[in-house]
C-alpha cells in the first residue's frame, strides 16, 4: 500500500511539474516580441548634409498651405517624421509583402506607399503591389493624413497583415498615392499603436482589430529601446518579458483615453522646479526622437544644462555632460531622472502646451502600454 501511495503520490508531482512547465511555455508562447532597428532619424541625415535648417524652412511653408487647402485632412501637429527612429518589419498581402514601419505610440493609423504612388519618396521605399495580393479589397475612401513634417494622401485599403506571428484579416489602412516631406526617412511606412480615436474616421487600429479577432491573450504591448547603436530593442505584444527591466513596474493612469498621455507632476533639477509647477500632461512617445515641450519652458532648461543654440538645435559642450545634474520628471509620486548622454541637447522646443517623452526618455525606461487598464508601466531597462 505505502509503494502504490508513494507512486501515486510520484505521479501526482510529476504531473503538476509538466502542467506548471506547459504553462511557463504557453505564456512565453503568448508574447510575440519583434526586434526593432535603430535607424538615423530623418534629422540626422539632413544635419550631416548641412540641409536641416533649409529643410525646416521650406515644409513650414508647404504645410501652411497644404492645411489650408485641404480642411478634410486628418491632422498630427506632433507626428514628426523628422524624428522617427525605431523600425521593425511587418507584412502586407497574400503571398505576404514585407515593409519596414515605425512602430508609434504618437498615432493610431497603418499606412505603406503604394506601387500606384508618384512621389519621388515612394521611389525610394518599398512600394505595396495590390495586384499580387489575393486578400486586397479596395476602397473608393480617402486617406490623408497631415504630419507635423509632412504629408500623405491616398486611399483606404483592406488586407491580411502580420506582425510576426501575430495576423490580422482584413485589415483597413492607408496606401499612400502622394508624400511629401518623407523624401529621406529611413522606413516604408508607419504603425500607430495609439486609441482608435486618433485614427482615420472609420477605421480600426491594428492593436484593436488583432484584440477583436481573439489574436492577443493580454491587451498589452511593450517596448524596450537599446541603448546600443542598431540592435537590440524590440516591441512585444500580449505580454511582458520582465528580463528587460529592473525592479517593479510603476503603474501610471492614462489622463485621457485618447492617446498615450498621462499627467507628469513637476520638472526639477537640482531640488528646484524648472517646469509643471502644477502638473501638465506628457505624451509617452516612440515615434519621437527627443523630449520635447513649451518652447519657453524648453529654452529655460536649455540655459540650465548650459546648452547653446547650433541652427535649429541645441548642443551641449561634451566635457560639461559628466557634471551637469539630472532633469528629474516626478510621475505619480515617483521620480525619472534623465541625464544629458549626447553632446546635442535632449531637449526640444515646440509650440504646445504638452510635453513629449520621446526616445530619449524611453531608453531609461522600459515601456508597458495597457488598453485593459488603461495605464503606462515604467522600470528602469536593463
């Protein structure tokens, strides 16, 4: 009797372990995690050529008009192509079609140019070709949308997409017919992983669509941003990997469900406020290279962490970065410290009342984006 209890007993013990093992795989197989690619921004290549001012100037011109001619377009002041980073693949279409986009926290729509477009920066990128695609449905709908460094116009599509694993049918998005401003961006097209309310009217974001059809265990998705120069950072969806950060994760309320935004506390340095003195929102942001803000407040920092202006951008004297201290951003109660690591500021001057925590800040800090909740976990990366 003691021998048949010890087996059954063994077996018992055996089984959990196996039930406990299939289940750590299960949920390592429920994450999807794409690598990403640090490219040179869009601003880095004009800088090297001694082209950004001019740059500046002239699309400050043709977005005027090109907002005033056209009241119907769907409008991302903040959206700059200028400062887009981080790419990963995708694929389009059946047989699949693999384009590299930006995966962006800061927009809601998926759009790639199409074979159709006339724009000399669609000769330049990856092209979409309808008539290879056995799943492409075409719409007679618009799709423009106005960036805050560009254009584009086109129409509105449906067809199979895959982010890794990951498939969504019948998916809407964007072929672009005509660009301007993307003539040197080093990705296809653009990903937003933003709330449908950022989206085009009648569509539905990815994120969303892939959650409806059941493809996605957790309502989650997450990126992890390299310090290194091209590899290492990647995307994941449906879960976390906790390799990829330190310590807990800080839970913090989105302040409006339509975007990623939350509510920063106060800026400081030195134990001194420098900014939010009584809160502001932030937008947490993969799709922009630098932490940008109000212009004034930005300037302020500027002269703080002895920045000097250098044309449109502001450079900071290389042997001064090691003894300048941090800017602290205190959100929900709990302090993000961002040093100056660059020669060239981390700090960027707009015309907003918001901020924006961009590449820069994310590097620091592993990013967790969760529609269930709604809310923005944060722990210092690995």
């Amino acid at each position: 009797t003691r021998t048949r209890s010890s087996a059954s007993t063994w077996g018992q013990e055996r089984s959990m372990k196996w039930l406990v093992l299939l289940g750590l795989v299960a949920l390592s197989e429920c994450i999807v995690i794409m690598p990403l690619t640090k490219t040179k921004t869009m601003r880095e290549i004009l800088r090297e050529k001694n082209l950004l001012n001019n740059f500046l100037e002239e699309q400050a011109n043709r977005l005027s008009d090109d907002s005033a001619s056209d009241p119907k377009l769907s409008i991302h002041p903040l959206r700059n192509a200028l400062d887009m980073a981080y790419v990963g693949n995708i694929t389009i279409g059946t047989p699949p079609q693999e384009f590299q986009v930006v995966f962006d926290t800061g927009s809601s729509d998926l759009w790639v140019p199409s074979i159709k477009c006339i724009s000399p920066a669609c000769h330049t990128h990856i092209t979409f070709d309808h008539h290879k695609s056995s799943t492409f449905r075409l719409t007679r709908r618009p799709f423009r949308i106005l960036y805050g460094s560009g254009l584009m116009t086109g129409v509105l599509v449906y067809d199979t997409v895959r982010i890794g694993n990951l498939v969504s049918t019948d998916q809407p998005f964007g072929l672009s017919l005509q660009e301007s401003g993307f003539d040197n961006v080093p990705f296809d097209g653009i990903l937003g992983l933003s709330y449908p309310s950022l989206a085009v009217p009648g569509t539905i974001p990815i994120f969303d669509k892939l959650q409806q059809q059941g493809s996605i265990s957790e309502p989650v998705f997450a990126f992890y941003l390299s310090t290194h120069k091209e590899n290492g950072s990647v995307v994941m969806f449906g879960g976390v990997d906790h390799s990829y950060y330190k310590g807990k994760l800080n839970w913090i309320p989105v302040s409006r469900t339509k975007s990623w935004l939350i509510t920063v506390d106060r800026i400081s340095m030195n134990g001194r406020v420098i900014g939010c003195e009584n809160g502001c929102e932030a937008l947490v942001d993969t799709g922009t290279s630098l932490i940008n803000g109000p212009a004034e407040l930005v300037t302020n920092i500027q002269r703080l962490i002895h920045a000097t202006p250098y044309g449109s951008e502001y450079v900071v004297s290389c042997p001064v970065i090691s003894t300048l201290p941090p800017v602290i951003f205190t959100i929900n109660g709990i302090d993000y410290s961002v040093s100056n690591s660059l020669c060239l500021s981390s700090f960027y001057g707009v015309d907003t009342s918001s901020w924006i925590l961009g590449d820069v800040f994310l590097r620091l800090y592993f990013s967790v984006y969760d529609r269930g909740n709604n809310r923005i976990g944060l722990a210092p990366a690995v």
